[in-house]
C-alpha cells in the first residue's frame, strides 16, 4: 500500500442512463471517486435512429412507462416506433451532461457495457466528448487514483469471430470486447509492474460467468475485479480460494483460454501469427506464491484476488475503503420504497 493515502470508493453497475443516482449514491456513503462497471447509458439524442429495432424495443419494455404506452408503442412500425419513442421515452440522462446541463460530483471511472450506442463510446473513446469528472477505462489508458490503480474493459464478450474484430466492434445498441483490446490492455499494465498500491480490474462481464475475465485479472494481478451484467438479485463477493481448490481454479483458467483460443483460431487462419501472439501475452500467468501456512505455498492470485459482481444499481451497490491498514469492503441492498437513494441494509 501507498503511505499516507485512504480513499472511499462507490462501486455501482447496470445504471442503464438512469445517472442521478451516482452523484445521490456518492453523497450518501460520501466516496471520493466511483467504479462504474458498465450498461452505462451512453445514448445520445441521436441514438434512436442507430439503435436495432430489437434494441429500440427492449428500452421500451425495461422503461419507466405506464402499460398503456408501451403497449401503444410496441404496436407501431419500426419507423413509427422511434418517432413515438423520441417523444416520451428518454434513452438517457447522458445527453445534459455532453451539453454540461449536468456534471459528477466525483470522479466517475466507467466501462461501457454491452448495450451502448456504439457511436456515443466511439466518441468518448477519442475525447470528441469529454464530460466533467467522467474517465472512460479501456485498453490504451490506466488511473492512479490515490493508493489504486484502476483500469478495464467493458463490452459483452462473445468468443469467436467477433473477438477477433478491431475496435471498437459492435452496432445497433451492442458492443463486444476484443482479442486486440486485451491485449493491449494487458500489456498497458505490464508498464506499470513497479506499482505499489493495489490494482482494480473493472470488467462488465463478470469472473464467474467467464474464466476469460478471471484469466485477464490474473494475468494483471488484481486485488479486485469488479463487475456487472448479471442482474443478481444482490452483491456477489468471492475468491478463487473460497470456492475451488487449487487443482480446479488453474483447470479453469486453462481451460477458460483454451476454449477461448480454440473458437478464435478456426476463425483466423488469414490472421493466425497476430491472433497466437495475443495469447501468448495473455496467457503468461503470474508465478508468484505466498505461504498460507505450514509451510504451503499457493499462487498469489488464488489466495488475494477477490471478485464483486454488482447488481443493477437499483438494487444495490458497495463501498470500498483502501488506506494504509489495508481493504475493507461493504455490500448494499438498496431499498427501493424511500425517496432518493433509499434506506440502506448491509449483507
């Protein structure tokens, strides 16, 4: 740990543009700086007409409207849909603050999920939109953000020949990662082997559902990997020790890139140098180890790497607080039946 510094992180997920609820959230629990793990809501007013039609249609039944309006809407056309969906359905808060109507309280470090105006990430990816106190993680930048570095990779992760695209891939209200983002991902915290303090991995996929994820915090030395997507009903926190034996958690992680590397080469025989160097970096796990008594060494990450998948921000949230003592973190389920961020019940 870095001396002399403590800092209190908001951990949230899924907020889906629905964004007044970060700076409520970071108030409440008084944070210095938020983790954002994805489904973000980057849409911007011209998002309805690049959205699919299926995608157009889920943001109407996971909206606020009354049944009556969503039934009218669902009703229409494709091209009716959208004018009608201009009219009564905001796909997000983001719009006021691209215009600075609206701004963070706090720093906000964000990946962008799996549905995102892809146009919208294109854009903030290059800095062509730049909005007060937002940091977008991906594969060409790391944060030092007091006694932590944080980086990540949002997107949905689909192995097979849409990992092997160039970023930033996707369209019409999807994104997917890729073979090339991790990485570079990868190799951008290779610069950064000297760093002391601790290290958060933000993905949108999570570990659990995907060895792949668990493989990427590994291979970077993560304390923690924090993440979304799942829709769980409240906050999931584990370690690979917790959970498997050692024999199972190495099975997983090499089985986890075998799989992934086994649907990426029947797909890349024009580009099977590039595609084998990519795992070749990714798959050099670390080898340090630490004695966890009796003289019984393990590997680093099995004992220390832990996982937090969050749920939709909605329904819960954590509190991270990092300071020369060390970690400690803490689960909320949010109470939906009081105003503003709700009551809050610790698990």
């Amino acid at each position: 740990m870095i001396d002399g510094y403590s800092i209190r992180l908001l951990l949230i997920s899924d907020t889906h543009g629905r964004l007044r609820i970060i700076n409520e959230l970071a108030s409440h629990v008084q944070a210095d700086a938020v983790i954002h793990a994805g489904d973000f809501g980057f849409y911007d007013d011209g998002s309805y007409g690049r959205l699919s039609a299926r995608e157009l249609r889920l943001q109407v039944v996971h909206s606020d409207l009354s049944r009556s309006d969503k039934e009218r809407i669902l009703d229409l056309s494709p091209d009716e849909r959208i004018v009608a969906a201009r009219e009564i359905l905001p796909l997000s808060e983001f719009p006021a603050y691209i215009e600075g109507r609206r701004n963070f309280s706090v720093p906000v470090y964000a990946v962008w999920g799996n549905h995102e105006d892809k146009d919208v990430v294109e854009r903030l990816f290059r800095g062509d939109i730049q909005v007060k106190n937002l940091h977008i993680l991906h594969h060409r930048r790391t944060y030092k953000v007091g006694p932590v570095l944080i980086y990540g990779l949002g997107g949905n992760f689909l192995a097979g020949s849409k990992l092997l695209q160039r970023p930033i891939a996707g369209g019409a209200g999807k994104i997917w990662s890729t073979l090339v983002q991790y990485r570079d991902l990868v190799e951008a915290i290779d610069k950064e082997a000297d760093w002391p303090g601790l290290r958060i991995f933000v993905s949108h996929v999570s570990p659990g559902k995907e060895p792949f994820m668990e493989l990427v915090g590994v291979r970077t030395r993560a304390g923690f990997t924090i993440s979304g997507h799942m829709g769980v009903p409240t906050c999931m926190v584990w370690n690979p020790f917790a959970v498997s034996s050692l024999e199972e958690a190495e099975k997983r992680l090499r089985n986890g890139l075998d799989d992934v590397r086994n649907a990426c080469t029947g797909n890349a025989r024009p580009e099977a140098e590039w595609v084998e160097q990519a795992f070749s970096v990714l798959g050099r796990i670390p080898e340090d180890t630490i004695d966890i008594g009796r003289g019984i060494k393990v590997p680093r990450w099995y004992r220390r790497m832990t996982h937090v998948n969050l749920p939709d921000v909605h329904v819960g949230y954590a509190v991270m607080d990092i300071d020369e003592e060390g970690t400690k973190l803490q689960t909320f389920i949010t109470n939906p039946r009081v105003s503003g961020v709700g009551r809050t019940q610790r698990r």
